[in-house]
C-alpha cells in the first residue's frame, strides 16, 4: 500500500464528489452543460485512478487495467458513432449499465459474506440487499426500454393479468429479500432473488407505451443513481454515496418534471398503459381532411412572415435535419422574419433530446422557449412549423375526453394563423394517438424526409430574392 493511502484516498474520493455536484449545477442550463459533463468525467477519472491506492484492493491490477481499458474504448468508440436518433437507446442501455454493475456488486459482496469473507453489519446487508433490487430493475427494465427503441420490441407488450403477475413477482423479491436478510444469503437464494428481480424489471416496463420513454429513462436514470448511492454505503466510499444520491435525487425531480409535463402521475405511467394504439388508445374519431401544401407555397409563407415557430420533434432527429432547419432560420432572419423555437418537455425519445438536437446545429439557446413561455405567443404567429412532432403538439389533449392524452399540455400550434406539419407520411406517431391538428383548417401537411424538405424550402426562399 502507498504511504499515506489512507488519508489520500478519502480526500480525493471528496474531491470527486464535489466536482460531480458541480458538474451536475452545470448541466442545469445550455450554457454551462459542456463545462459541466467536463467537471463530471474528470471527478470520474480522478474516482477510478484513486481507486487503484485504495487500501482493500489487493492486487488483480491487470484485471482492473483489462476492465478499464476495454469498456473505456468501447463506449468511446460508440459514443463517437452513434447516430443522434440513437441517442436515447445509448442513454437507456449506459443506465441499465450501471444499474446493473451496482446490482453486481451487491451481489459479490453478499456472496462473500455467505463464504465468511465479510462481515457485513445489520444495517449494511439491508443496504445491499435494497441497492440489488432496484439495480436489478434499472438494469432489465433499460435492456426492454433499449430494445423498444431500437425496434426489436413491440412498443407495447401485455397479457391477462399482467398488473397483478407484475405485483406477485415484486412481492417475491422482497420476500426473498427479507429471507435473505433473516437467514443470510446463500447462492441458491441469491439466484432465486436476483432472478425475480430482473424479471420484475422487464414485466414493468413491456406494457409501457413509446410515448412515455422519456419518463421511464429518466426514472431508471433515478434508480441506477440510488443504487449506486447504496453500493457506496456497502464499499465505505463516500465518494459513490454522494454521486449515487445526487444523481438518484436529480433522475427523481425529472421524473417528477416529465409526468407533469404529461399531466399524470408515476403510477400512471407505470400501470395504466398509455399509447397501447392497438387496444385502446384512439379516442374520439378524426373529422374532416388532411390537406397538403408543397414546399414551394410553404417557403412563401415562411419568408413574408413577421413571427414563425418552428416545433422540432423525433422526425426531426430520424432526418438529422437540424442542420438544414437552422440553415433555414438564418435565411429567414436575414429577411427580417423572427424565429424562435419551442420545445415540449417530452418531446422526442429522452429528456432533453431536442435541446441536443439544436445544440449540435448550432441554435442559440436564447432562441429556444419552453411551452410556459411560448404557448402565449402562438395566437400572434403568423406560422408554426411542425417537424416531426406529434403527441406534443395535438389538439385532443384539449379537445377531446376520450383521448389517452386528454388533459396533457401541449404546445399549442393549433392556434396559430397557419400551421405547416412536416411529416413522412400519414400514420399516427410513436404512440399511436390520432392527431386532431393534421385535421385543422389553418394546418397543412408537408409531406416528405424532413432533411430534403428543408433543402427544398431553402431553395424556395432563396429564390424569392
């Protein structure tokens, strides 16, 4: 051990922790978000270095060093290729990760105390045994949610019983949890216990519909922090208490932020089954028709307009049109036009994925509004231009009872002088909800890849000089 280990290691561990709070405060807002995820993998790199001195780690360097290196390059190499529509399906798979490593490490530590290798107190058992089960959630529940938005699941998957099925395995895993902590682990009861618990993770999330992804990665986001949180008070490591908790806390209050913003509550999401379109989801009946525009007449209406709101969503991202949307922008402030975009707190796959979206474009975040601020201001633009939004944006969360969705702010575009809807084709969206603004009589669709729609509209304003 390194001279002087036993005082280096807890300062460096607080040292860490501090920079992540810090770098969490600065991924609060647009402007300081990169300075922040700086501060943040720097707390991490000084956290892992630390760890190779830490007094109870006897030798296996060279299997760490294996660890470190090969998961290092491989996120590296995927962080740097993955297409931004697959973004969300990273942030949900990265989760589940984590999750699951604090699950793991609950797991050795309670095997170890079976083996007589530790001697975990009362309290610490009861620790490990909670960080495991919400780990264990954290980590199958991402896996479905990945491969939900992936594609190679259904967005919605249920059978006769389900809730009930859902709440029996729950119910084992604690018993097996309190078996545990009463009788002391063993491997056959810590695979029982392990096993029911990842299957609890995946029966939660198979019902849950596409429109609340952003909701159920931002709450397993919370549970992998808080079992990191309780993998810290198990290894002593005040540095992984800190993170895990602030973490935990922050995943909840935007949990918390996301279900608001749908207007219903976490209960809600997780058992009532929103966006199941192939059972119940329809709502009322759709009147009147859809009516197309072409690019050339949508250019005109957006150069000799005095105000336009652009609504980037999904398609947006699915296009990677966010570059041509703000080569669009520039052309049309160049006229005088004023443009500002609005953002739904739920829109596109993950919180946060629009703001991404127009950062990397290069949109000034002073030009993007949040719908408090900007649904106001609809009834005095003079356009609103949709890309690729659809749940956030439609009329029957006012308008219509029967709608899954009714009650649920929305942007309100529908009262805008004219709408313009870019949209591949006529389906319903992720969720599967009918959207009443397609039917409205100032909206008018604009069918077509959003990347080459906006390239035509760019055409169409640049000719009118």
């Amino acid at each position: 051990m390194i001279p002087g280990a036993e005082f280096i290691v807890p300062a460096a561990y607080f040292a860490a922790a501090v920079m992540f709070i810090y770098g969490l405060k600065g991924m609060s807002s647009p402007v300081t978000a990169r300075q922040g995820m700086i501060w943040a993998g720097i707390a991490m790199l000084l956290a892992v270095l630390v760890t190779f001195i830490h007094p109870k780690v006897e030798g296996n360097y060279g299997l760490m060093l294996i660890a470190l290196v090969s998961a290092s390059g491989l996120a590296w190499w995927w962080a740097r290729i993955v297409a931004m529509t697959d973004m969300p399906q990273m942030i949900a798979l990265y989760n589940g990760m984590g999750g699951g490593s604090a699950a793991a490490i609950a797991g050795v530590e309670l095997l170890k105390m079976h083996s007589g290798q530790s001697d975990m107190a009362t309290t610490t058992l009861l620790v490990a045994s909670f960080g495991a089960i919400i780990g264990s959630i954290a980590f199958s529940g991402s896996l479905v949610a990945f491969a939900k938005l992936q594609g190679w699941l259904r967005k919605t998957w249920r059978f006769p019983k389900q809730q009930l099925i859902n709440l029996v395995v729950f119910g084992i895993t604690i018993l097996l949890a309190l078996i545990i902590f009463v009788a002391g682990p063993s491997p056959f009861l810590l695979v029982l216990f392990f096993g029911f618990a990842l299957a609890a993770g995946i029966l939660i999330t198979i019902p849950i519909g596409g429109a609340d992804m952003p909701v159920i990665i931002s709450l397993y986001n919370a549970l992998t922090g808080l079992a990191v949180g309780f993998k810290g008070f198990v290894l002593e490591i005040p540095a992984l208490m800190i993170a895990g908790i602030v973490v935990g806390a922050a995943g909840t209050m935007l949990t918390q932020l996301m279900a608001k913003a749908m207007n219903r509550s976490l209960t809600n999401v997780l058992f009532a089954g929103f966006g199941k379109a192939d059972e119940d989801a329809g709502g009322g009946e759709a009147t009147g028709e859809m009516r197309s525009i072409d690019a050339t007449d949508a250019a005109i209406q957006l150069a000799y307009a005095e105000k336009v709101i652009i609504v980037p969503g999904y398609g947006l991202a699915v296009a990677q049109a966010q570059h041509k949307i703000w080569e669009m922008t520039e052309l049309l402030m160049s006229r005088g036009v004023k443009v500002i975009f609005a953002i739904h707190p739920v829109a596109g796959r993950m919180p946060g994925h629009m703001n991404v979206l127009l950062a990397e474009a290069g949109v000034d975040y002073e030009m993007i509004e949040d719908l408090e601020d900007v649904n106001a201001q609809f009834p005095n633009t003079d356009v609103a231009l949709v890309i690729g939004a659809n749940d956030v944006v439609n009329p029957a969360a006012r308008k219509d009872p029967s709608s899954p969705i009714f009650g649920m702010p929305i942007l309100d575009v529908d009262k805008a002088r004219n709408c313009i809807v870019i949209k591949r084709g006529q389906g319903t969206g992720f969720s599967g909800i009918e959207n009443l603004l397609f039917f409205e009589d100032n909206t008018r669709m604009l069918y077509g890849d959003a990347q080459k729609v906006s390239q035509q509209l760019i055409a169409g304003i640049k000719s009118l000089g």
